[in-house]
C-alpha cells in the first residue's frame, strides 16, 4: 500500500530519497542550471515536503514552495529508481494538485530540464499528459536555455 503524508526532509529515514534526488539533478544538466534543493532547503519557510512510503519504507518525494502571486512551485518529485515505472511519480503530482486546489492554491508551477536534457525526457511527459502547459519563467526564475517551465491552471472541481 502506497501512502503519502507530510514529512520532514532532514530526517534520517529520508536521507537515501533525498540523496537519489540530488544526485540527479546534479548530474542530468550543467550546473549553473541546476534548481534542485537540499534537505535543508526543502525544511526552509514557505515549503511543505510529502514523502511516499510503501510498506513503511520511503520511495518518493514531492514538495510545494508557496510563492507570492498565489501559486505554488511543484519541487523536488523524485521517485527511487527501484520503483519507477508503477505510476508513482503520478500519483504524487495529482496529490500535490489535488492538496493546492484544495487550499485555494490558482496554479501550479514548475521548472525542469529543457528538451535537449534527455535526464528530464520522462518527467516533461508526465507534466505534459497531466495538462501543464510550457510558459515563461516563473517567478523567481531568469530564461535559461536549460530550463522548461510548466503552468498547470487549478479552477475548483465542480
């Protein structure tokens, strides 16, 4: 069974996620274009962390930034390679959707790796088939080459 609750990203049993998550991002694009945070920075002000446990264990991760303009920045959604491929990553997209909807949240935002980055060719699908479309940067983000930036609109359910 697959269960998502909020969590604290320093903590120990988290550490291997966490790790895996950056050890991404630092090799599957250049570094000056590398947005990934550490669990420090995903414990900071203004960011709410959610891990994915399977059987008590840890296997992903995803976290929401609260931005200024009533959007929220989608950050950190990693799921360990051993368990990929079962729609995990999914399932934590539409919770995080889900949650901001519910919070009165009006869109996610996101940046990731840009189409010549073939490390982020899964994750850009996955934005895509869930309806968020390609836009300019958001806030807090200068164009870059290296960079995609995603908007998915979030109008209450009927």
């Amino acid at each position: 069974m697959i269960d998502i609750r909020e969590a604290d990203p320093t903590s120990d049993a988290l550490r291997p996620v966490i790790e895996a998550h950056f050890a991404h991002g630092e090799t599957a694009g250049p570094a000056e274009s590398n947005h990934t945070m550490d669990a420090e920075a995903l414990a900071g002000p203004g960011i709410r962390f959610w891990a994915m446990f399977e059987a008590g264990q840890p296997v992903g991760c995803g976290a929401l930034k609260a931005l200024p303009d009533g959007t929220a920045e989608v950050k950190s959604v990693h799921i360990l390679a051993q368990v990929r491929g079962r729609g995990l990553a999914r399932r934590m997209m539409v919770h995080l959707a889900d949650l901001a909807r519910s919070e009165g949240i009006s869109a996610l935002v996101l940046e990731t790796g840009a189409a010549h980055l073939p490390e982020y060719d899964t994750a850009r699908k996955l934005y895509e088939a869930l309806g968020y479309s390609y836009c300019g940067p958001i806030y807090g983000y200068t164009a870059d080459p290296n960079s995609a930036f995603m908007r998915l609109g979030l109008e209450p359910r009927p």
